[in-house]
C-alpha cells in the first residue's frame, strides 16, 4: 500500500466549463445527446478526501475545476491542512479580482494552465478561451507569489513551429514549461486538422524551465 504521506486523489470537482475543446469528452457526450455526468463537490466531501489523502489533484477530465463554487475554500482547506493541490485550468472566464483572491489563498498550490500555443493563438483548439489573457494571470501568480505556475502546451499542428518562441516566453517569466503530445487523434481518419505535421515531437510531459 503507499505509504500515507505519498497517497494521491485525482478528481472532477464540479461538471461546468465553458471551453469546446473538439477532442474533450464533453462534445463526445454532447454529440450524442448525452447530460454532462457529475455534481459540485461540497465542502463537507473535499474535508473527507484530504483526511485521507495527501495530495489532491483537481484535473478535470469533463470540467475546468474553477467553477466550482467552493474551488477557493478547497484551496484553503489545503493550505490550513498542509496537503499538497495541484490545479489543471485552461477556462479564461474568472475576473482577475478572483484569480488574485485564489492565488493568495494558497500560494504553495500548484496551477497547470492549458494554452495550447502563444497566448494569441491557444483559442484554435480551446475554444472559447481568452489565451492572451489566461497569460496574464500566469503572470499575476507569480506577481503574488506562487511557486508552481506551470504552461502545459499540447503541440497541434497549428503551434509546432512555435514551441521555441514559447519557451522563451515561459523562461522570460519564471514560468515552468511543460510540452505535451496528444494522442486523441482518430486513427480511422486519414487527415486531422490538428495532428502535428511533423509526428517526431511525441514529447509527453517534458518540463523546462
């Protein structure tokens, strides 16, 4: 069994999110006329998790785990409990005087932020997201003062022949870079208009800094 101080939770928060990333489950569900599974997760439910785990892992996989209403209290807990969060976003649709206020109520919190490609650009697959200003909260984090503030950038064909550019991007702002290659593409077809042209850059969770 892993030893208590190791053991790892990873979950879906809430149900929301107002991104249409084309390869998320979410439009698979919606293209078949199917509800959108999962609830809010109470305080009272995050309180019981962390009693058992030390570290929490919010990365949803049919959510962006920001809108649920309790998200910041979760940070708390954690910060009151000495228990490690990691959080995945990619949605730009929270005012900065909230991205400010869950900053500082954690600032040993880890944030994983999705833009896929240069900030003016990540909206060619994340639908709906404001890149440039998803940025700019990168850079409000580390203004107050979070450690962890990582880019994780999934290569398309639209961004492989930026990730150098972005890189720097990354390093001139004390961001850690993370690359990711997709493997959602569907086999059956022969053309997908996001796979990567050159499919030698199968790089999978590579961090720079």
């Amino acid at each position: 069994m892993t030893p208590y101080s190791q053991r790892l939770v990873t979950i879906d928060a809430t149900f929301r999110c107002p991104l249409e990333c084309p390869k998320c489950f979410r439009q698979t569900l919606r293209s078949n006329n199917m509800k959108i599974p999962g609830d809010d997760m109470t305080i009272e439910q995050f309180n019981k998790l962390v009693n058992y785990f030390a570290r929490i892992d919010i990365c949803g996989q049919v959510s962006d785990p920001i809108f649920n209403p309790n998200f910041i209290d979760f940070l708390k807990i954690c910060k009151e409990k000495n228990k490690k969060i990691s959080i995945h976003t990619a949605a730009s649709q929270k005012p900065e005087s909230w991205w400010k206020q869950a900053f500082e109520s954690n600032l040993d919190a880890h944030w994983i932020f999705g833009i896929d490609g240069l900030p003016h650009e990540s909206f060619l697959y994340r639908i709906n997201q404001d890149g440039e200003k998803l940025f700019k909260m990168m850079q409000l984090a580390k203004k107050c003062g979070v450690k962890y503030v990582i880019w994780q950038y999934i290569i398309f064909s639209y961004n492989e022949n930026h990730i150098e550019e972005a890189n720097k991007l990354a390093k001139d702002n004390d961001i850690i870079f993370e690359l990711n290659y997709s493997g959602r593409w569907q086999k059956e077809k022969e053309h997908d208009m996001y796979k990567p042209i050159d499919s030698s850059k199968r790089l999978i969770s590579k961090h720079d800094r």
